[in-house]
C-alpha cells in the first residue's frame, strides 16, 4: 500500500481530525492514499463515517495502536 500523504493530527480534539482530513482529501487527485494518525478517541468512529459519506473509501479498516487511531483513505 503506497501513501501519497500523511496527515499528522495527535492532539487535536474533535472535530478537528474529521475536519481537516475532509478539507485534505478535496485537495487531492482522485485514486491517492491518505493516511491520517489521530488521537481523539471521538475520531474512531467519525472520521470513517465521515468520509465515507463524503463520497471517498476507507483502504481498510480503522487502525487502533495505543492511543494513536490510523485511516487510510482513498480520494
């Protein structure tokens, strides 16, 4: 699996993480990888709900590594 981007937002409360991942993606070419690495416990489930219903597609399923929450979204 071959990330075009990482997007970095430990520390930021939601609903920072489902915000600036939505803004992020409308920046990218349709078909590139996100990687998004949060941990606001809230983004768990709203950044895949989100997304999701933003029209882009969850690569795989939400990642849980401590306390660090990875996405990997498709634009």
């Amino acid at each position: 699996m071959s990330i075009d981007y990482t997007l970095d937002l430990r520390g930021e409360s939601c609903p920072y993480p489902v915000i600036y991942t939505l803004e992020t993606l409308q920046g990218m070419k349709k078909g590139e990888l996100l990687q998004v690495i949060a941990d606001c416990p809230a983004a768990f489930r709203n950044v895949p709900e989100e997304v999701v219903k933003h029209g882009y597609t969850l690569e795989k399923e939400p990642v849980k590594n401590g306390s660090e929450l990875l996405f990997y979204i498709r634009a």
